[in-house]
C-alpha cells in the first residue's frame, strides 16, 4: 500500500485504518496527502486497483484571499497556526496528534491551499478500472464537507460520515 500524509504530519494512516484493507495495490491519502495520492494514481503507469481519499483538502471555491491569509497566519507564527489546524483537524472529539507531528512548510500549505481537483484526472482514474472512494466528515471544521461532497458525488463512491471531523473519528 501506499499512503500519503496529511499537511504536517506523518505515519497518520493508523487513524483510518478501518477505512481501508492494505494492499500492494491501493493508494491511500488524508487530505494533503489525498492531493498527492490522486497525483500519484494518476501518474502511476502500473496497476492500482483503489484510491481512497480522506478528507481531502480541498480549497478550490475559496477566494484568493483566504489563501493569502492563511499563509500569512503561518508565516507569522507557525506553531500557533499548526496547533489551531491540529485542534480544528481533530474537532468535535480531542485527540492527541502530537505523536504523528511533522511540521510543514510554507510550501506545502501553499500548494495544499491553491491545488484544484479536475474531473478529467478523476475520470481517467476511473477509466483504468480503479475503484475510487471520497470519505467527508459532516463537521469537518478544516474543509467545507458540502462543497467536497458536491465536486465527487458525481464522479465517484463518496460517503459523508456523521458527526466526524476531519479525522473521520466520531468517538
């Protein structure tokens, strides 16, 4: 398997282990990390059978700025910035991330932040065969969990979880 880290973290994939069964041939990322996963099946020239997204980050329909604001937050005082997405990444419950902290750069949140999902990508995904799954939390304080649901329910399986966050933990 595959896996692709959220923005500063690492070795998160425990957390979402009930969402996928680990094989040679799945991809799997966590909102940053779906970013590059997607990237990756895409590129990929060999087999993969499933791309399984969680959470992914997704801030296409965000002014410009929102974008400025958030790397100017981050840029004038990155640990406050990465402790407020820690807290708003694990809302409602509260876990303990620190153990997979993993401090991005500027320009990581950039690219997180200014990075567009198109269609033709995800069709071609598809259209090797490979089975790709959206998981939303319903109270996501991180992305807009309707504007998500809107972009994939259209162009792949994609399940909007009840009462989780951006962790898709709801106890």
């Amino acid at each position: 398997m595959k896996y692709f880290s959220g923005f500063s973290l690492s070795e998160e994939e425990e957390l979402f282990s009930d969402y996928f069964t680990p094989t040679d041939y799945t991809v799997v990322g966590f909102s940053y990390g779906a970013q590059k996963a997607l990237e990756y099946a895409y590129n990929k020239k060999t087999r993969v059978d499933r791309l399984i997204l969680l959470s992914p980050a997704f801030f296409q329909t965000q002014k410009p700025s929102f974008i400025r604001t958030q790397l100017r937050y981050f840029e004038a005082g990155q640990e406050a910035y990465i402790k407020q997405f820690l807290d708003n990444a694990t809302h409602p419950l509260k876990l303990n991330l620190k153990p997979y902290l993993k401090v991005g750069s500027k320009k990581e949140l950039s690219y997180l932040l200014s990075y567009v999902w198109e269609e033709h990508k995800i069709k071609a995904i598809l259209n090797r065969g490979t089975i790709v799954e959206v998981f939303i939390g319903e109270k996501d304080k991180i992305i807009e969990s309707n504007e998500v649901l809107d972009f994939f329910k259209n162009l792949c399986t994609t399940y909007l979880i009840k009462n989780a966050g951006h962790i898709l933990r709801t106890k």
